[in-house]
C-alpha cells in the first residue's frame, strides 16, 4: 500500500495530519481515550472536551479535531513534554515502530528549539509547543496510524505550502516560517513553498509529524488504485481555498522506483571542449547523476552548449557554483522533475579472459529475480583491454560472453 500526505495548498498541521487519519477510519475512540491517558503525565493540563467532528471548508467536507483544554503553565521544559510522550507511549500499548515514531517526533521539536536558541536539549524551554495538544498531536496520530497499519505502508509527501508574511509568538514578531519550522524541515526529504496565503500553512509540530513519517517527497502522485482519502480541517478560514489537508492511500501498481531529480540547465558558447570536458569531469565527481552537452543555436545565429545536469537536492549548491566558475556563465535555470527508475543491483563478478583472472561490477535488473539484462562497468573493459593489450571492443565481447555464463543469461 501506499500513502500521499497532500499539504501542498493548505500545508500540515498536527490536529489536520491526525483529523484526515480519523477521517480516513482510524478508531476515534483509542485516540480520544490515548489523549486522556496523557493527562496524568502533564501535571496542570485538563482536556474539557475532546471529540472529531464533521465540518464542511469550501464545499469539502473533512474532519477537525475539537479540543478544549485549561492550562496553567504558559511554557515547560521540552524534555518535560519529551518524557510524557514516551510514558505515554507505554502506557498505552503503542507499536514498537509507533513508539519510535513518537519518540523521534518530539525529539525533533526538542533539537530545533535548542538550536535556534542555543541551549542544551535539557534546558531549553517550550512554549507554543508546551500545551498537552502538542502530546495529543503527537500520540494521538502514532495511534491512528497504528490503527490504520500504515507503518507498513510506502508514505509519500508533496511539496508543503508553509505560508508566507509574519507572525507573532512568545519571542515577537517574525517571519514566516519560522525558525522552528526551517530546523525541522533543514535536511529533510521535504520540499517547501509559500503556498498563496501571507498566514502560517504549516506548524512546528505539523512539520515534526511529517518529516519523521514519510519514505519520500514528490510534486507528482505515485501510480496507484486510490481505495480511501481522508481530509483533515484546520482552524483557519482562507477565502481561496480550502483549509483541508488530504491524505490518499491505495495500491501501488508502479513496476519501477520513483524518485525527484533536480535539472541544472545553461548556456554556454565562448568556452572550449577542453573546458567542457574538465566541467564534466569535475560536476560528476561532486554529485551530479549525469552530464549532458548538446549543440546547439541561439539568437543571431550563435552556437551555443546547452549544459544539462541531473543530481539531488543535496548537491544543487555545489553543482551551480561549478557551472559558474568553470564556464563564467551569467545564469543557471533550474527546474525539478519526478523520474521512474529500474531497480537495480551492481555486483562483482569473477570472470576469466584469455586465461588471466579479473573481477568486474556488473549493474543487473531483474523481473521476478531473472535477470533480463546487465552492463559492464566501461572502466572495468578498459583495465582488462589495456592489461591484455587487445581493443575495448573486443574486451568488451569477451567479457560479455563469459559474464552471461556466469550470471546464467542467455
């Protein structure tokens, strides 16, 4: 199975995350009776009222979570709401995976907060995050996906809307997002954007929930059979859209990975092959998946280089900074797209040509473990053809023939 987090309009919230899951069929009743247990583990929290409700936003129909409670701590230390979370978690029986899910959660509230302030994780204080709905938020959606058993699940989010403007809290006026939200989101599989609102989209612990659940983050839907979709209402009224997060889970009827490439993309016609090729050389050996240079005409007739670069979120800085100090280039687009991959392997394989031993890698995809084709790796061909003094081609024939051998290929 396979599960969408769709905050892209309306971000994430932690009582929205939680509504769509009971929207969606998780047992109201444990996760209502999971939040009161919490009550004994926070001293000066009462819930009034809990309860999940129907309530329609923009013509959408969804479910929001009704929660009164009376506080008399205005903020607590972090390891505080730390510790309820984990007695909490015994106390009701959790999952080990649920456990360690709410366990991280609340672990990654605790390191942002003191690194924004710089303060150890043993004393540094909550205080939006210090109410007991920040433990129901948390604990109450490890139930219901306990409930739901989607930890077994393949859980997929969309880019997050996260708002934009300012916002006032216990430390002032500033901008949005907040602090709290960039540490969290910092290193994460998570894409952002503002979304269409000068308001908060996406809170702390909506932005903890959702980086320490899911597998992987995509602009586009996996292919799959939708069997149930649960929406989750927050408090907020906005008058473009509705303020509902979506969840969509179904069968995954995909035959390959899925995964989202960054695509650097530039100009470049008053540089050399010689430059290209050491650009090339240098933009592969920091990251990117691949390197394409195609010619190509411009305005007035000029030839140009379109410089194409696949790589990763993680190498986009670096990649652009080569771009520009090897070429000069003025400017590099970059856009992001989502790609089908063949699963695959790389082995080593013991091989014997004209009697001398190597070893070479093999990348080999299979189908229901037959192996349906496999390739040599090229730097591999050139050691055993240069060791045997004969050509890549006929190294590359002799090898083939006998890896097949080996891996039972015809």
């Amino acid at each position: 199975m396979v599960l969408v987090i769709d905050g892209q309009i309306a971000g994430i919230s932690g009582d929205m995350l939680l509504s769509a899951l009971v929207n969606m069929g998780a047992n109201k009743s444990k996760v209502i009776d999971g939040a009161y247990s919490i009550e004994s583990y926070l001293r000066g929290s009462k819930i009034k009222k809990i309860d999940f409700e129907k309530t329609v936003k923009h013509g959408i129909e969804a479910t929001y979570l009704n929660l009164e409670i009376e506080e008399s701590h205005h903020e607590r230390k972090g390891v505080d709401i730390q510790e309820c979370i984990l007695l909490s978690s015994d106390k009701i029986g959790l999952s080990d995976t649920a456990k360690v899910f709410a366990k991280e959660s609340v672990r990654s509230l605790l390191f942002a907060e003191s690194k924004i302030h710089g303060e150890s994780t043993e004393s540094v204080h909550f205080h939006e995050a210090s109410s007991i709905d920040t433990a129901i938020d948390i604990i109450g959606t490890a139930i219901a996906l306990d409930d739901l058993g989607i930890f077994a699940d393949e859980i997929i989010s969309t880019p997050i809307a996260v708002g934009g403007g300012s916002l006032s809290f216990s430390h002032g006026t500033v901008s949005n997002p907040a602090s709290a939200i960039l540490e969290i989101f910092r290193n994460s599989e998570i894409i952002i954007h503002g979304g269409q609102v000068k308001e908060e989209l996406t809170t702390p612990t909506g932005a903890t929930l959702i980086v320490n659940l899911i597998d992987r983050c995509t602009e586009f839907y996996p292919p799959m059979k939708i069997k149930t979709i649960g929406y989750g209402a927050g408090k907020k009224d906005f008058n473009d859209f509705p303020n509902v997060l979506k969840i969509v889970r179904g069968e995954s009827i995909q035959q390959y990975g899925i995964d989202t490439v960054h695509i650097l993309e530039t100009n470049v016609d008053d540089v050399s092959g010689e430059i290209i090729g050491h650009m090339i050389d240098k933009l592969m050996s920091n990251g990117a998946k691949d390197v394409t240079v195609t010619a190509a005409i411009t305005k007035k007739g000029r030839p140009t280089n379109l410089v194409s670069v696949i790589c990763d979120s993680s190498s986009v800085n670096n990649l652009i900074d080569i771009l520009i100090s090897e070429t000069g280039t003025l400017g590099v687009r970059i856009r992001t797209s989502s790609r089908y991959v063949v699963p695959r392997v790389i082995i080593s394989t013991p091989i014997t040509i004209l009697g001398r031993n190597f070893t070479v890698k093999c990348k080999i995809v299979k189908n229901n473990d037959i192996i349906k084709h496999f390739k040599v790796e090229s730097s591999d061909i050139k050691s055993i053809a240069d060791a045997l003094s004969i050509s890549f081609k006929e190294a590359s024939e002799l090898i083939s023939s006998e890896v097949k051998q080996k891996l039972g290929t015809k």
